[in-house]
C-alpha cells in the first residue's frame, strides 16, 4: 500500500463547479498534512496546509479526518485558471526523523 | 527576492559522464531536499538535509551523491548517470520541516 496515495483523474469540470478531491494516508501517526499545486513541469507551490479543524482559503477548503487517515481538498466556483495537478504531501514519521511525503497528484481541468 | 535557485534547467548527457546541479537558497533555511519526478510516480525523495554537513537518503538514492558544506548550496552529483535517471528533478528547501516547502524551478535531465 502506498503511504499516500491520490486519485490520478483527470477530473474534467465546467467553470463554475465544486470539485472534491481525497487524499488517504497509511501511517496513523503522520503529523501535518498539505495541500501543493503544480501546473504543468513546473516547481509545486504551496496552496494551504491542513488543520485538523478544517481550513479555508477563498474558494478552497481543506479538511482532515484523523479516523479515516485522509484529506481533502475542496474547490468551489471553479475557474479555468485552477486546471493544475494537486499534491497531497504528507509528513511521516519514519526513521525517527520527519519526513514529507507526495502523493502522485490529481489532475483538475476547468472547462469552458 | 526569497528563492531557490537551481541550474541548469535543462541538461542533456551521455551514459557515465559525471554532472552536477546545483541548487541555492537565500533564506538560511536549515531543511534542504532532492526530489525528482517521473510520470505516474510523482515526486520521490532523493536526498535530503537537515542542516549543514547532516544529510541522509530519500526512497530513491541510489546513483546519487549529495553535500552540505554550505547551509545555502546543497549540489546533486550523477557520478555515473544512466539512461534510467532522466527525469525531472527538484531542488526544495524550509526552515522547520513543517513550514512551506520552497522548490527551485526544476531541472529536467536527458541521459543519452
């Protein structure tokens, strides 16, 4: 089992939309959570980090749920310019020290 | 201007002729890591840095040298690359591990 693993997509939607993305986590003792984005061959930029009583950002909402191990990621009122891949990043504990860890991503495309 | 710097940005090479990218930050950050990114794989660890002359393997090291001589510049050395290391590869760096994680621009490696 991957220590975090995301849905590929693509997810394709129509400008406007809410789009839900979950991220599952596998070691119950991972410390903080994040949510990057990253358009296409580009470095990753930070979008938010995840707080255990939920965050939000404009239009984004980020949400843990500790139980079920995972994140997510909310987008509402979808605009083209949100088409990117978003990584899950997770920080493990592993070996003593932290360490952070990506999922493979989950490609949005916004459409007209 | 707070960045990482990494270069080249793009770099083609022959099987077993040695390179290096290079890879500074400007923001006395402690935490200095190596990622590199292949389709369907995401981004996985390299190496990593804790602080100055303290590094330690990733999930992928192999055929990989690292040095932190300096807090700024952390180098990613290919001793002997092989057509298997082409990829896209990211220099990243924070201050303490659970704070913004800030990439460089990427260097997308060709081995030959």
């Amino acid at each position: 089992r991957k220590e975090v693993e995301q849905d590929p997509g693509p997810f394709n939607v129509p400008e406007g939309a809410t789009v839900a993305f979950n991220c599952t986590y596998s070691n119950s003792a991972s410390q903080s959570f994040f949510w990057y984005r990253q358009d296409c061959r580009k470095e990753p930029k930070l979008l938010m980090s995840v707080y255990s009583s939920g965050n939000e950002d404009g239009r984004f909402t980020a949400q843990l749920n500790r139980a079920s191990q995972y994140i997510s990621l909310l987008i509402r009122d979808s605009k083209l310019s949100d088409s990117a891949t978003y990584l899950c990043v997770v920080n493990l504990l592993k070996g003593g020290g932290n360490k952070l860890t990506f999922g493979t991503g989950t490609q949005l495309k916004v459409e007209l | 201007e707070a960045q990482v710097t990494q270069n080249p940005r793009y770099l083609i090479t022959v099987t077993g002729k040695k390179l290096t990218v290079t890879c500074s930050q400007n923001m006395n950050h402690e935490y200095m890591s190596w990622y590199r990114q292949d389709p369907g794989l995401g981004l996985r660890q390299i190496y990593y840095s804790m602080n100055v002359e303290v590094t330690d393997k990733g999930d992928v090291p192999e055929g990989y040298k690292v040095s932190r001589k300096e807090k700024r510049n952390f180098p990613l050395i290919l001793e002997s690359p092989s057509p298997n290391q082409t990829s896209l590869y990211f220099c990243a760096s924070s201050r303490p591990l659970n704070e913004k994680l800030f990439f460089g621009s990427g260097t997308q490696l060709s081995v030959l």
